[in-house]
C-alpha cells in the first residue's frame, strides 16, 4: 500500500470543505486532537446521508461506528478551512472502511490521516447485517483503484 | 432584589459539582464562555430529570429551553472544579426561570450568574402547556424565600 | 426598538454562513441550545478579527465578554446551513453591544435573536480601556442608522 | 497479548471517574463516538499532569499526541458516570503510549477500548526528544507487569 502520508487531495474521490471554529483550537493554539475526529464524522456522515442514502433515524438497518484510528502529522488551526477527504478502503460483508485525510490549506499532503469503520446493524437488534446491495454499490463507486 | 453577583452557595438551595475538561478552556487559558452554558444545562437538566420527574423523550408535556442568559464575572479555568447553584426565581403558568450561578473553587461569590426559561409545551405541538402540578410542587419547593 | 424577531437578512450589515455538523443536534434531533451560543461566537469572532481587526493574542488591549444572551424562537437542524447576522446595537466607552440573529435555510425572520456584549480590556491588568479609535471607527460603520 | 475486550478495572492502575453530559449523547440517544476521545483525553491529561508531572504552558520539552484509536463495543449514555482507566502498555526512547478502556456504570469488561500516543518534543522546534528521567520512572511505575 502506498504511504497515506503523501496522498493529495486527488487521492480521495469525496472532498468536502470544513470551516473551522475559534473554539476548535485549544489552549496550545492548535485545533484539539478530539476535533480531528469531528472533522472525521462530518465528512463520513455527510457521504452516507448524500451518497450512499443512509437515514439514521429511519432505516431498518443502519451503520454504526466501530472503530476509528487518526495519526497527526502536522497541526491544523482556526481560522484555517480544513479540506476532508474520504476514499472506501476495503468492503466487507457487513463492514465498510473508509480512509480520510485531513488537509490545511496550504497543505499538499495530509496534515492528519486516519480510518473510520462502519458496520451495518439492524436497528432493534443491533445484530450484524449485509451492506444493502444499494450501498454495497455506491461504496465500490468511491473505492481506490 | 438583592444583587445575584454578592450571592454564595447557600444562596442555592440545588448546587452539583461540575468537573472541568481539559478542552474546556479556549487558546486564552480560561473556560471558553460558551462553555458557561454547558455548565448551565448540565445544572438544570439534572435538576429537571432528578428533582422535577422530567423525561423529555417520553413525556407528552415537556420543558423547552426559550432564553438565556450568561453574566461573566471573573474567569473558571480547567483543572477546577466548579459548583453550579439553582434556585427557582419565577414560576409562570407555563414558565419556569432558574437563576444559576457558578463558583470557581475558591469563589465565595460566582464568577458567573444567569438565567435559565424553560417553558413547558405539547411535544407534538409544541404549544404552550400549563406547568403539571407535581413539577410546580418542586419548583415551589426550590424557590427563593 | 423595533420586534428585533422580525428582522430579516437585510436588518444586518454583517453576515456569515455557518454550516451546522452532525453533533450539533442533540437528543431531540435539533441543534442544541448551547450550540447557539457557538454560533454566535462565531459571527463576533470573525467580525472582530476580520473587520476590527483585533489579534487577542498580541493586542495590548482586547475585547472580553462580558454578557450574552439568547431568545429561542424556532429550532434549527443539522444538516441545514445557519446564516449569522450581525449589527452594532450600542456603542459606549469600553463596551460595544452586538444584536446578534441566526436564520435557518428556510426562515424570512430569525430562528433566534440576542445580544453579545464585549468590553475592551487591558490585556494584562483586565481594566477596563476605552475602545481604540480605529475599532470604534468600524463599529460605527456596522451600527444600525 | 491478552485479549483487552476482556480486561477489568482492576488492569489499570489509574483509574478516574468521568460524569457524562447531557449533551455528550448525540440525536441516537447514545454517547457520540467522538466524545470517547474527549474521555480518553480527560484520562491521558490528567494522568500527566498530576502522575508525570507534565505542564504543557511552561515545559521545554512536552509529549504531543501522534496517534489515537477507540473501537467501540458497547454503546455508553448520560446520564452514567464513566470510569476511564489508563495503563502504560509501550515506553519507546520518546514516546509513550497509553492502553484506555472506558467502562460503563453496569460494565464489567470495557464498552470502549483504545490506545493513546504521545511523544515528547521540544516545545520550540518540535523536534522529538527523549521522555525525561523523572517521567520514564512514572510511567513504569503504571507499565503493565
């Protein structure tokens, strides 16, 4: 696998733009390693709502986080706009992985990068479940080469 | 009425501690002041659910947040422990007003005080719903002399 | 004073977009109400940085908040885009008033209004200065006729 | 290597209490993944501020976050008090890294588990640097046996 440090912004088909809060930097004058991630689930639940149709409130079987990684290559800070990039990693029976990288905006490479794994549930139960072949689709669509 | 800024914690008939987080404080060193009303919440929420009987996802009738306030006196800084009084200040039909404030450790007056309107409404609704008199028997019970 | 909940857009001077994130809503499944307060700091912040020009950091003498206050009139969801207004509602020695309102994507009137009081202080000693004249000169361009 | 799913309280030798937010849950009526890393944050800080002795504003030398990871197994919700335990699971020439478990109020074996990488750096040029003396000594006092 390539190294995801030196990824760029083409690397990842979904991008979107983070505005950044005041509030995000923290006492050392850097955006705070907890809101990473929250830069991590914007981008994610924002592919799954508009792309992939996920309603989290409605559906019968729906994804749920199960595990997150992020390592921190160089630090972000407001009033900056964060790119996020996302890109499926690896699709499973019931799982789907994405990788994301977190970019300045002076930064060709990411200045953060991690992954982010659903799995789908069914709702009552919360047992495992198949990724719906609709999804399944969207998710290859998205997928590296 | 007495001025809320010379009040102690004996002022405050309902009062919880309120640990600080590390990123509560902002890039200047002091708890960021919207924070002051996560403290705020955090005091009247439990006061709602373990004094009043309050359930907001099961009731039909249930409290709705429509002002607050905030007055900031002197800075809270994490790793304190802040402690944050209630008292009721004002029952309407509907309306319920808490004053709040909130004492650094070694605060004998607040460092911040301010208020807190929850009007009780129709959850489908959302109309305005007399206070249920069990609720009005607490908040009687937790106001001013 | 005009019914500061019938102002629309064009009642503030300045304006910023504020897209809403996936945490934002609370519970209830709408914006909580602390986060209001969020987006408040964020329209002041960016005003105050970008037109005042004020460097918290480095400024000798800095604006500290002092009050803030927040009337609820219609709940705001994420994934809805909040447009911020700002207007100078007073402008005294140390202090300056801003009216403050929050426009969800479909709303003519404010899904919220209130105020954000903040008072120049020396950075140091926290007295009380009075507003430097460029600032003031700014204010004065963004206050209602 | 143990399976961590199956660790208890007693595995960690630093253990603190964490009381949720209301508004740590999110619209799911759950604790919010991100938040997990606001506890494991709360943990890691508060372990090297008062056990290591680290003090991020005034040290020359101060460990800075590379890597974190949670995988989530059980869901955590307010109103319980959360119990964050904390062991040193790898002392490397700089760095150091954490195993964190978040255990719930009913919870035996832990509903989140992770880990948490910090390296020391010169606090001017961020280069990294050797753990201090004093700090190595703290964390093999808390190093799994």
């Amino acid at each position: 696998m390539p190294d995801p440090t030196r990824r760029t912004r083409k690397d990842f088909p979904y991008l979107i733009q983070i505005p950044t809060r005041w509030s995000d930097n923290d006492m050392l004058g850097h955006v705070n390693n907890v809101l990473y991630y929250r830069y991590f689930e914007a981008v994610v639940v924002r592919f799954q709502m508009e792309e992939a149709g996920v309603d989290w409130i409605n559906d019968a079987v729906s994804p749920q986080t199960v595990e997150t990684l992020c390592r921190f290559h160089r630090p972000l800070s407001f009033p900056e706009t964060v790119d996020a990039g996302l890109r499926v990693e690896r699709i499973g029976n019931s799982s789907v992985t994405f990788a994301i990288a977190l970019f300045g905006e002076d930064d060709e490479t990411p200045a953060a990068t991690g992954h982010f794994v659903h799995v789908f549930v069914d709702s009552d139960t919360l047992e495992s479940q198949p990724i719906p072949a609709a999804m399944r689709g969207v998710f290859e669509k998205f997928a590296a080469p």
